[in-house]
C-alpha cells in the first residue's frame, strides 16, 4: 500500500471511531470570539452555516470533525475585575444559552454524565460550560454556587495572570500557589460537583489543588512541559499524580504551548499586537488582521498533527491511557496546527495517533470516555459531601486577612 493510500485508510478508520466515540473536547472559545466580533449578534455568525472566514466553529464542522460533546469556555479576560468579570461571565453564560437555544437539533446544553451520555445517543452536540479564571466569581463562593446553578461544570482556577487567592502558570509568584481561601474554593466546588480545571495555573497551585481536591481535577486544554518546555504546560509529577487522583489531562493544540519553535515567535507576534494597541488575545476582525499581517511577514513555524500527537504520547506514558484528554482551544487562540486547523480536524489527528499503533479501546477513552467518566466521579463525589456539609460561607478576609 502506498503511503497516501495507507493515510487515507488511516483517516476512514479514524472516521469510523470517531461515529461510535465522539471527540468531548474540553475548551474551546467561541463564546469570546462572539463577543469580540459580532457583540453577541448570532445573526451576523449564524454557526449552522460555514463560518470558515471568521471562526475555527460552526455546526457543520463540528460534525465533520465528530465532536459529540464541548466544553464551551465562558471566558473573561483578567483586564475585567470585580462586578464587571461577573457581569461579563453571565453574558458568556447567556451566549451559550442562546446558542442551544438557537440549534435545538445540533446542541443540547447538559449539565450531567447520565445528559452527556443522552445528547450523544439522540445525535446531538452535548454543550458544557466551563469558566475560565477565578476572577469570574470577585472571591465570592455564593457566586461560585450561582455559576454552578447556571450550569458551569468547571472553573480554571486563574488565567493568565494571578488572582487574590491563586498564582498563575505566566506570572509571577504571589503566594506560592493556593491561599487558604483557595483552598476554601476548591473544597467548596467539590462540594458543588464542578470540576477543578488547573490549565493556566502554577505548577504550586496544582500541587495545592491535587493535594486538597477530594475530586478529580481536570487540565481542560495543556499539553506536556517535558515536551515542550512552556509555563502553561504539566510538569510530569504532576501528570503522574493523576491516576492517583483520577483526573484528565487534556492536551491543547495551541502551538507556542506544543512546539519549542514557536514559543519564540509568538512572544514577538504577541509585542507586534500590543505595538498596533491591542491585546495579544484580541480576537476582533482587526486583531485577527493584525496577527495576520504579521504572519505573512514573518513566517511561523508551524505544528501539526503529529507534533500534539508527541504530546499525547508522552501524556499516556507517564498519566495512563485513562487519565488524558483532548482540549483544543479553537477560537482561543490567533494561530492552528497544520492539520488542524478548525474543529473539523480531530480525524486528522485520530488518524496519526492510529498511524502510530494506539488501540480504538485507548482512542475511546481519550475522545470521550475518560472526560465523561471524570465528571461522573465529579459528581458522585459531590453527592457524598453534600450528606455531610454544607455551603461554606467562608470570605477571603476571614482566611486570608
């Protein structure tokens, strides 16, 4: 068989895998990206029609892709604090409400294992939403519970800068991880059944947050530091505390956060946005001009498939094969693997991992079982501390003075 035959065979066979175990990926942006573009006017990305010219997202390559389930991120950036991170977490909220609402036939927003499990088998995208920072809840466990009754099934603890009670994986240390009243959150949001998601913290915070989770804790988008040596990444003790703690590490494709090569080079793309005013995540028309322009000038290296599928390699080696994850920041991010390149593309990555001798039972678990099967321990966890405490009304001036 050539070597294109035997590719496309790989890619039928990724297909056919994908029809029974659908991708449940654990981030992606388009709820931000709505924001940025159009202000929330579902009219002008009408995402049951191609939306290739604006977003990496719409229903049709959801489908192609064989994504049965996403985790959609209800981001806020950390330049807004206070009243305004939550005023603008419940409109990321209320986005992904309108999206459900909107595609009855296409998306069913869940909030359980047993709904995930019912979306999928009536054909439908099951939706999830996860709320990435703690800034989101203005260090307040009444609004952590709010989150959580609107149906937000994870918080990242930080993101990209460090918040009163937590330190960040890209900025610099402030309190040597988890406060105590860190501590109080992530007891509390075991409590709630929302998963404790630690992309974007410190390596100390996870080691916090491993040791005082009596849930299992959830990377929702990061990838291997041994692989590539980038802050956002997982350290291998901590991956090889996750079958210990039963958690899912779910590998990002982002590229500075995949390939060495592009660390660099987007450290300088990132300067190039803030010379032109903008935010190095800006994702409006005009960011993705800028970041645009700047790529054509000053050509990237460029990632691919088989550079995530390195990560996952290492991944499964030290976390076990039910211990990770697919998580791939679509519309999160400025820039895409080859191969990858929108949410149409995981059979091209099945496709390679297949290509390197992983078993269909190890790509089940990897593209829908382990993220399902986490949030079930979630949950039943939650059910047992529930009989025993209640709501904690801790503040952060009583713990942390």
């Amino acid at each position: 068989m050539s070597v294109t035959a035997e590719a496309a065979a790989l890619l039928v066979r990724a297909r056919e895998l994908l029809a029974d175990n659908p991708v449940l990926d654990g981030h992606n942006d388009l709820p931000w990206a709505l924001r940025e573009q159009v202000s929330y006017d579902l009219d002008l990305r009408d995402i049951a029609r191609d939306q290739s010219a604006h977003l990496h997202t719409d229903i049709p390559r959801l489908r192609a892709g064989g994504v049965g389930g996403q985790f959609w991120s209800v981001y806020v950036r950390t330049d807004l604090t206070g009243d305004s991170a939550v005023s603008a977490c419940l409109e990321q909220i209320d986005v992904v409400r309108q999206l459900a609402a909107r595609y009855p036939d296409d998306l069913r927003l869940v909030r359980t294992a047993d709904e995930l499990q019912d979306a999928r088998a009536e054909g439908r995208i099951a939706s999830l939403m996860g709320a990435e920072g703690g800034h989101s809840v203005n260090n307040s466990l009444a609004t952590l519970r709010a989150l959580y009754e609107l149906g937000v099934r994870y918080m990242t603890l930080t993101h990209n800068d460090n918040i009163d009670w937590a330190d960040s994986a890209t900025d610099e240390p402030r309190h040597g991880g988890l406060t105590r009243f860190g501590e109080e959150v992530v007891r509390e949001m075991n409590r709630l059944g929302m998963l404790v998601d630690l992309s974007h913290v410190a390596p100390s915070t996870m080691r916090d947050a491993l040791r005082v989770s009596e849930a299992p804790v959830l990377f929702s988008h990061s990838s291997a530091r041994a692989v590539c040596d980038h802050p956002r990444n997982i350290p291998d003790d901590v991956l090889e505390s996750l079958s210990g703690n039963g958690g899912v590490a779910m590998a990002t494709f982002v590229p500075k956060f995949v390939l060495p090569a592009a660390v660099v080079w987007t450290e300088a793309a990132d300067e190039n946005m803030r010379a032109h005013g903008l935010h190095p995540l800006d994702g409006s028309e005009e960011g993705m001009r800028v970041q645009q322009a700047y790529e054509r000038d000053h050509p990237r290296p460029v990632a691919d498939a088989s550079t995530v599928a390195d990560h996952l390699d290492h991944m499964r080696e030290v976390a076990g094969i039910d211990h990770i994850g697919i998580g791939g920041d679509f519309d999160g991010t400025a820039f895409v693997p080859a191969q990858l390149e929108d949410v149409a593309g995981y059979p091209n990555l099945i496709a390679e991992l297949l290509g390197r001798h992983w078993s269909e039972a190890d790509l089940a678990k990897l593209t829908w079982h382990n993220a399902v099967r986490v949030l079930r321990d979630a949950e039943a966890v939650s059910g047992e501390l529930r009989g025993r405490r209640g709501p904690s009304i801790a503040t952060i001036g009583q713990l942390d003075g």
